[in-house]
C-alpha cells in the first residue's frame, strides 16, 4: 500500500510517499524560516496562510518524483497534533479532502510518533525495544519503544524543551532566528570549559530534565560580561555559545545513559531537530560505543519536521495492524495539545 503523508504543525510543510513494503517513495519540503526571520519567531497565522499556498504543489511534486498518480494512493495520513491548531487545520482538511474524493482511509498520526519512528528510515535502523530521546523545539522526553504504538513515558522536561533552550538563549546573545542552528554553529568557535554554567537535574535520581534555570544563567553571565567590558567581543560570544551548547547536550547524555541504564537496553534512538546537532552526536557516539551499545539518528534531511515521519508512521501503524483501513467515515479534529501516551496501544486497550 502506498500512502500519501501531510505534515504542518508549525513552520514546514511537508508532503510524502511512503510504500508499506518498500519504504519512502518521494517527500518534498517547505521551510518558513526566511518569512518567519523578520518577526523573531513563528507567527501562526503567516505560517497558517503559507501552508495554504504550499500544500498542493508540493503534494504535485511528490507525486511527480515517485512516478504516481493519485489511482495509485492506497490511505492518506496527516499530522493530528500537537501543533498550531491553524497549521493543524491546513493539513488535515487537505489531508480529508484527499481521502474523502478517493474514498480512502485518513490516518491522524501524532506528530511525536512521526519524530520517534524516524530513524526506522535510516540504514542501519534499530530493532525493538529500545529508548528514544525526542528533542524539539517543542519536546524534551524520554521514552522505551518496546514496538509500534507501545511507548512508555520514562522521562520529560519540567519546563523549557531543549531546543527553547537553544532558542531563547540564542535570542539573549542577538543571534538571529532560528536560534538553535545559529547558537550551534557560532559554539563551534568557541570553548565549551569558558563559562561554568548549570547542568540542571544532571544528577537528579529521576529521567526529567530541566532548562529554564540554564537560560538565567546565561542571561546573568551576559549582563556581568557586559558591565566589566562594555560589550562582548566576538571570541567571548563564541566561548558563551559553546559553554551553552556543551551545558544542554551534558544534561541530554547523562540522561539518555541514565534512561538505558535502568531500562537495560542496549540501543539508543534520538530524534527531533536537536538530533541534528554536532555536538550532541559526536557525545552520544562516543558514550554508547564505549558501552558497546547503538544509538541511531534519523538521516540529517528527516530530523526537523517533514511528510516522510508522518507517512512513514502510518506505514507502521498499518503493518502492525493499529489501523482500520475500513474507516472512510472522515469526520475528524486536531488537537494542539496531545499526550503521546495516548497513542499508545498497551495503554489504551
């Protein structure tokens, strides 16, 4: 079966074509980066509008690459949430659309899930169980995949996501937006031993992080440089920057080993936007070699958000039999809010 995926939670538009037997077809990708620039951040009602206008071409670019025609579609899947409730709206109404004039399935997948079975796109891919580390913009957790749909919480952030982290103390030091790329890559000229910031919970009993105390930390250091200088010089921005960056991927790592630790497994899977990062990558390699175990990164274009997670989730979901392909009633929702737990088989059974 191929199915059509839709992704527009926030500030991309993502749209794909994923075959259950043969994997990803085609995807194509919008980025809202160079709009969003001016204004410091996401606006949701611009990203809404822009998702309007990309969605259908690109859905014509998919299909064109993977050689299709809409005949060929066998279900269409669209992200459900979490996310901005408009964006939300743009793809599902598409996504139903689609599936109502061809009298297809429309799977609603959680946007999470799409993040957590990413890397299964990747060669080598893990094997089940293992322990996810789903870092976002949005997202700090921890999770034991023991299969599709079978998650547990094990883990989660009490306040700033990581990548807010990255985010807000980007925009502290007048970096530009997004922030966490722009931070990451200005460390990469720095000293991460400058400044002695805050690991917060880095030693904590349990697998819950914490960041909100790290980006008063930064805050206080800028201002204290600031008042014995004047301003900072560039190596110090640098020296602030990889201090930052080495504090978060710190707290990230430990907990991860602490995660596989507990759980007893062997295998890492870190997904997200964060995943991304040099820095973060190079520690968890290093540590999980050194423990003889995995960890496995979705492919670098498939780490923000895109249409093949989505599609490529409801594959799985339809080869583990989670879905019912007799279902054409379309009547549907989007929920900017929602708990992964809630997707997950074991639980709600």
């Amino acid at each position: 079966m191929i199915i059509l995926g839709f992704e527009s939670s926030c500030d991309e538009t993502g749209v794909a074509a994923v075959c259950t037997e043969r994997g990803l077809l085609a995807h194509a990708l919008h980025s809202q980066i160079a709009m969003h620039q001016e204004y410091g951040g996401v606006v949701p009602e611009l990203a809404s509008r822009d998702h309007i206008r990309r969605v259908l071409p690109l859905t014509t670019e998919v299909l064109q690459k993977a050689g299709l025609s809409f005949g060929d579609i066998g279900a269409i899947a669209y992200t459900a949430g979490p996310g901005l409730a408009g964006a939300l709206l743009v793809g599902a109404s598409v996504a139903q659309s689609f599936a109502w004039a061809r009298g297809l399935p429309a799977i609603p997948i959680h946007h999470l899930e799409g993040h957590l079975l990413s890397p299964l796109l990747a060669s080598p891919r893990p094997d089940f169980p293992f322990v996810a580390l789903l870092v976002s913009g949005g997202h700090t957790q921890l999770m034991r995949v023991d299969g599709v749909g079978d998650y547990e919480l094990l883990g989660e952030t009490l306040d700033d996501a990581a990548g807010e982290a990255f985010d807000k103390t980007a925009k502290l030091m007048g970096l530009g937006y997004p922030g966490g790329p722009a931070l990451s890559q200005l460390a990469e000229q720095g000293d991460p031993s400058s400044y002695d910031l805050p690991r917060p919970k880095l030693h904590s009993h349990d697998l819950d992080f914490s960041f909100s105390g790290l980006k008063t930390a930064v805050l206080t250091r800028l201002r204290h440089l600031e008042k014995e200088s004047g301003s900072l010089s560039a190596q110090q921005r640098a020296n602030l920057a990889a201090s930052t960056e080495a504090a978060i991927v710190d707290v990230l790592a430990a907990k991860a080993l602490k995660a596989l630790k507990q759980t007893g497994l062997k295998n890492l899977v870190v997904a997200g936007g964060v995943g991304a990062n040099r820095h973060l990558r190079r520690q968890l390699l290093a540590a999980l070699a050194a423990r003889r175990g995995q960890v496995f990164f979705p492919p670098l274009d498939l780490c923000t958000d895109n249409g093949a997670m989505i599609a490529f989730a409801a594959a799985q979901r339809v080869r583990a039999g989670l879905v019912d392909l007799a279902d054409t009633s379309h009547a549907f929702t989007v929920k900017p809010r929602w708990d992964l737990q809630d997707v997950c088989e074991r639980e709600t059974a």
